[in-house]
C-alpha cells in the first residue's frame, strides 16, 4: 500500500508492518476446486474451533486461576501444576486453529543449514531457570508455542529505559500486536537482573523478544538494546536463539495490525496452518565457551546475502550492544530472514499514523501513557 510507503525498509524494500500478501497461485482446475472446498468448509470449522478455544479458556481460568491460585501457599508446587496444564492447554490450543505439526530442527550458522547437530538438538529439558529464549516475534502464536513448549515467565520491553518487566502468558497474548509501551506501574529490571533473579527463584527460562514488537515474519527489526551488559561469551546466563517462521498459502498467521479476533477468525477458517521452529546449536550460543564473535561474523558473511547483511558491520551497531547486534546476525541466519533499519518506534509511528486513518483506537496502556 502506498499509503504505507513510509514504512517500507530503504535497504530491503520490504514493509515489515503490513499483513503480508499470499503467494499467488496459478488458477487450475485443482487449484480453483481447492478453494471453493476452502471457502464452504472454513466457516464451519472456524465455529467448532472457536467452540474448542472457549473450552480451552474454560480450563484455563479452572485450573490456573482457579486450583493453581489455591496452591499459592506452596509456590514450587503451584509453578509445577500451572505449567503443566498451561503447557497442556497452549498445544490443545494450537492443535485447534489448525497447527497439528510443528517442524522444530536445529542448525548451525557455521556449518550451514541442515547440518546433522546430533546431541546438540534443543529440548524443554536443557532450558533452565533463569535461561534466556531469543526469539522473532510475528504473531500471538508465537506466545502459544512457547507457553506450550517451556512454560516460560514473557516479558514485556520498555524500550525508553531498555529493561523488561515479568508478564503473564495471558497478558503477553493481549499485548501481542498493541501499541508498544509498556506499563508504568510495574517494576522493570536490566535484563541480565531479570535473569539471574528467575534463576535463584526458580521462576523458569525466560522470553525476550528484543524487536518489542510485532513484524509481519518477512524481516527483522533492529533489537532493543538489552545486552549491553552481558559479556561475549556470556558465563553466567544461558541464552537460547530460536526463529519462528509461518508458511501460508492464502492467509498469514502472523498478526501485526488489526483487530485481533477477527485476525484470529480467519485463521480458524483455514483447513491447516504451518509453523517451523529452528534452533541455534546451543555450541554456538553467546552462553557456550567455545563462541566468538569473529566465527559468527565469518559464518554470517559467508550466507546468502538475502538473509545476512552486512553482518561485519552488526557487531559494531545497535548503540554499542555487540551481543544484542550478534544475536540479530544469528537470528537471521537460522530464520534466513534479512535485517532492516526499522525499530519499535517506526512501529509505533506506523500505528499513530494506521489509527489515524481507520479510526481505530489504542490500547488504555497507550492511551495512559500518553497522558503522562
């Protein structure tokens, strides 16, 4: 759209906040019958969905808000009772908008994709307390598979004082796609703080999703910088890299704009949905002994330019955060998805600018914080 043109990455030309176009597809017979099959059957399923959806949260608000607020007496077996069903509930969840399997495989930016990394394969098991998860951030469905998957405490960025504050996975899910800013009632923390205070707790790993916001999965957006306090390689806090990546063919699961439940409607309407996950092998995590900043830089330089550039120059950017701008080159070479100069704040121009057009309205975390 032209009148998001603005928008549109100079060195890419890609518009990372815009819902993305499906691929197009020749109109043959099978293509055309495929379709109208689409068309009739979606809206039904989408009821029977939703109808499982509302089961879901049923279950939900019982067991975690209901029994695992009871436990609240005896916090390690409360964790253990909600992340079991929350880890439950979120793969019930995914399983009824469509998403029966999940790809997950580990790569190695060194030796180049589809590398047999054996032992090196990521599982929930080696992922600690206080372990930090890196990952891209595209739709609310990321929330679900990593709820699923980890059980992890979310985390929401302040992007005007680089920090993060603890959220829920409820609240994560309604944040998702809002207007970035984050709350000023509760207390944020220098990430690698927010770290080691969930590894004496026992809280569980940790997410960070250091674009702050929502992208349409075509791209990366320049990294709040988090790190700058970590060192390379980083000895006292084990960091996880992982990309999230949708493949459609008629509508996106990745959500950047718009109202939520409609978006999530039209996905209920789609026969099946696809998310891949890939790991970095945890030997080339900034966390590992054996990382350097020159072997990613080299292994960076040496992909598909499309999905890496000018990755000797990253180390040096996103204002003074080296592991923040090592995490961005790592990241894009195992999503192979391509860097652009657009940030949280582009985002929230973009929003300014799309509720100004549409008349839709911000979030009251936005709208109050404005006031301020």
């Amino acid at each position: 759209m032209e009148k998001y043109s603005r928008w549109r990455d100079a060195g890419t030309g890609i518009q990372p906040f815009l819902p993305p176009v499906p691929p197009r597809s020749d109109s043959t017979a099978i293509t055309l019958a495929t379709n109208g099959f689409r068309l009739l059957v979606g809206p039904a399923l989408a009821i029977v969905r939703l109808a499982v959806e509302g089961l879901v949260f049923g279950l939900y608000v019982l067991f975690i808000q209901g029994i695992g607020g009871i436990l609240a007496f005896a916090p390690p077996f409360q964790r253990i009772w909600n992340r079991f069903w929350t880890s439950i509930l979120a793969r019930i969840a995914l399983f009824a908008m469509g998403f029966y399997y999940i790809h997950s495989e580990c790569v190695s930016v060194r030796r180049g994709r589809g590398h047999a990394t054996g032992k090196q394969k990521l599982t929930a098991a080696s992922v600690g307390s206080g372990d930090i998860i890196v990952a891209n951030s595209s739709s609310y469905i990321d929330i679900l598979y990593l709820t699923f998957r980890f059980a992890p405490l979310f985390t929401q960025i302040d992007s005007t004082k680089n920090e993060v504050r603890f959220i829920s996975a409820t609240q994560a899910l309604l944040q998702c796609g809002q207007y970035p800013v984050a709350s000023v009632n509760d207390k944020s923390y220098e990430l690698k703080e927010a770290a080691m205070n969930a590894k004496k707790q026992g809280l569980g790993p940790i997410v960070v999703f250091p674009e702050a916001t929502t992208s349409n999965g075509r791209a990366l957006l320049k990294f709040v910088p988090l790190f700058k306090k970590f060192t390379i390689p980083e000895n006292q806090v084990k960091i996880h890299v992982l990309a999230l990546k949708y493949e459609y063919n008629h509508f996106s699961p990745t959500y950047t704009v718009g109202n939520k439940l409609v978006h999530m409607l039209k996905l209920c309407c789609q026969i099946s949905n696809s998310l891949s996950v890939k790991w970095l092998a945890p030997n080339e995590s900034p966390s590992s002994p054996t990382y350097s900043v020159a072997n990613t830089v080299a292994a960076s330089a040496s992909a598909p330019t499309a999905a890496v550039p000018n990755a000797a120059t990253d180390a040096l950017a996103n204002d003074g955060d080296t592991l923040g701008a090592q995490l961005l080159t790592l990241l894009g070479g195992i999503a192979r998805l391509r860097k652009t100069s657009l940030g949280v704040n582009d985002k929230k121009e973009f929003l300014d600018y799309y509720f100004q057009r549409t008349g839709a309205t911000k979030s009251k975390d936005a709208k109050s914080k404005k006031t301020k």
